[in-house]
C-alpha cells in the first residue's frame, strides 16, 4: 500500500468517524424534536429503512432553496422531507448542524467510492 493511498484511507475513516457521531447527534438533537411535533411528524419523507429520515431532513437542510421546491412540485414528493415546513420548525444551529452532516455524508461516502475506484484501476499500485 502505497503512502498517498494510506493516507487518503486514513482522512476518510476519520471523515465517516465524525460522519457517524454527527449522524447520532443530529437524530437525537434535531430530527426528534421534529418528530414530536404534530406539524412536522409528517414532513420528514419516507423512511425506507430506520434512520432513513434524518438524512431526509438533513438533505433538505442543506440542499439549496430552489432545488427543495422542485422537490416538493414534484410527484414523488411525499418521499422527501419538506424544506419548507423543517426550515420554519428549526433552528440556525439545527440548520447548519444538518448541513454539515449531510455534506459531510456525500463527501466521505463519494470519496471512499473513488477510492476503491481508483485502487481498482491500479492508480495506487507500484
């Protein structure tokens, strides 16, 4: 294993390390509050699997205001969280902690994507 390649290897688990803490964080402290109340109960989208819903409202924390009411005109959008109703039950902390979480998801899970990619195609072999 080459020295570059251990070191992109080790910034990513340290990514997907701080990826998981900010994902039990932002559940306990943003999603559950909306879970409890009656306005937001049924804004998060479907939970395809458990958990599923805070990286709902995490992506509709983080994605751009346009890209959310494209979302939301769209047939599907009972499958989506509703940014509209999560940005009017949230705070500036709640917002920026699912911002970060989201990003930070795509970035690390995309990354070690390329990674294995990358090793595959022999970028990293000697």
């Amino acid at each position: 294993m080459s020295t570059i390649e251990s070191l992109l290897f080790a910034l990513l688990m340290y990514a997907l390390f701080i990826t998981c803490i900010l994902y039990v964080a932002f559940g306990q402290i943003t999603v559950r509050k909306l879970r409890k109340k009656p306005k937001t109960k049924d804004a998060l989208g479907v939970e395809f699997a458990s958990g599923w819903d805070i990286i709902n409202v995490a992506q509709a924390l983080a994605l751009h205001r346009s890209w959310s009411r494209v979302l939301e005109n769209s047939p599907l959008t009972f499958m989506e969280a509703n940014a509209t109703a999560l940005f009017e039950n949230t705070t500036k902390f709640d917002q920026v902690l699912g911002f970060v979480f989201y990003w930070l998801l795509m970035l690390s899970g995309l990354s070690g994507t390329l990674l294995v990619l990358l090793n595959y195609l022999g970028v990293f072999s000697e």
